[in-house]
C-alpha cells in the first residue's frame, strides 16, 4: 500500500487533518504519475468535473507518467476540453508516450528545467486469427494517424515532421520541448501562476 502524506490544515480557527492529495485537490491540482490507465482516467475526469462545478478558476495537471492506455488518455482530453475551466498542464519528471499527448492539450503548457519528454507511435500487440490481426493493425493505423494530427496541431508543425519524429523514440529536454513547440514555457521561478496555484 502507498504512503499517504497527512498534514495539518487550518479553516477559520478550526485546525484538522487531511491527506495532501486531497489539499492540492482544494488548490485545483490534479496528479498524473503513474502509468495512464481506465482507473486513473476516472480518478483524473471526477476531478475536473468536480472542479469545473466548484468554479471557473483554472485548473493545473502535474504530469510525469511513462504514458499509457491511448483510449484512457482520450478520456482525459476530451473532459479536459470539455469543462468551461482552463486546464493547464506541467510537465515534471519524465512525460512519455499518451502521457505527452495529455500534456500538449492543456490550455497552457508548462515545463519544469528537468523533466523530458518523449514522443512515440503507439505500440499494440495482438494474436488470433489473421483476420483479426488485420482489423486491429489497421485500428491502430488509425490512432496513430489521429496522435500525429493532434500532435501537429498543438506545435505548429507538419504531419511530415510529426511522423518523422514519432517513428522512433525522440526525446526532448525542457529547452527542446519548448522549441519544438510541445510546451508554451519552463517554469524556473517561484513568479508564474501554477506554481501557487
């Protein structure tokens, strides 16, 4: 079982415990670090809903994740798009695979000096008949073909430079990432907005 950090909190005169979790939750801060999957899809869309309703004020996800499911990640974004608050995105640690796509479509992206990110075509595996082999290449086709114009939209770049990009692993650091057009800006001062939201 996880450790979960318990801190003190203070409301009016009233002083009580809650987990840290559910602290950054009050402050609008959504975690992504672990892998991205159904469970966590609904985790991370409960909490921008419930967000959303509470207020308009944005909303900031911290990411550092090796990516994961392409359809939980597609969960993410389309609530993200969805909800009348900004959702802005910080990439920490290492954003890889779904995790980068989740990144590129906050409404501002941020990045810390550390962290990575890498881009990829997705990876699928599959056995039985030839016939179902041929549906499921072709399904996968098509979500790469669906990442790589998300991917174009969001930086600015071609289909053709996208494709290059993501046939193989690429790697970008902080200054790489920003160039590339994956993030708006690094974060390296206590001045910026999500760093106390």
């Amino acid at each position: 079982m996880a450790f979960i950090p318990t801190i003190v909190d203070t409301e009016g005169k009233r002083e009580y415990a809650t987990d840290l979790f559910s602290r950054l939750l009050k402050d609008r801060i959504v975690l992504v670090h672990q892998p991205i999957d159904s469970n966590l899809a609904s985790t991370v869309v409960s909490q921008l809903l419930y967000l959303d309703k509470m207020s308009d004020e944005p909303i900031y996800i911290y990411i550092s994740s090796p990516g994961g499911e392409v359809m939980a990640g597609f969960e993410i974004i389309d609530i993200m798009n969805l909800v009348k608050s900004p959702v802005h995105t910080v990439a920490m640690g290492m954003v890889a695979s779904m995790a980068s796509i989740l990144l590129c479509n906050g409404e501002k992206r941020y990045i810390l000096p550390n962290a990575q990110v890498m881009l990829h075509q997705p990876l699928g595996g599959v056995q039985g008949q030839a016939s179902d082999i041929e549906i499921t290449a072709k399904q996968i086709l098509k979500i790469k073909s669906k990442l790589n114009e998300i991917l174009s939209a969001k930086t600015g770049k071609s289909i053709k430079t996208i494709e290059n990009v993501t046939d193989r692993d690429s790697y970008f650091d902080a200054r790489e990432a920003l160039d590339f057009g994956l993030v708006d800006e690094i974060l390296d001062g206590r001045d910026h907005s999500c760093a106390s939201a």
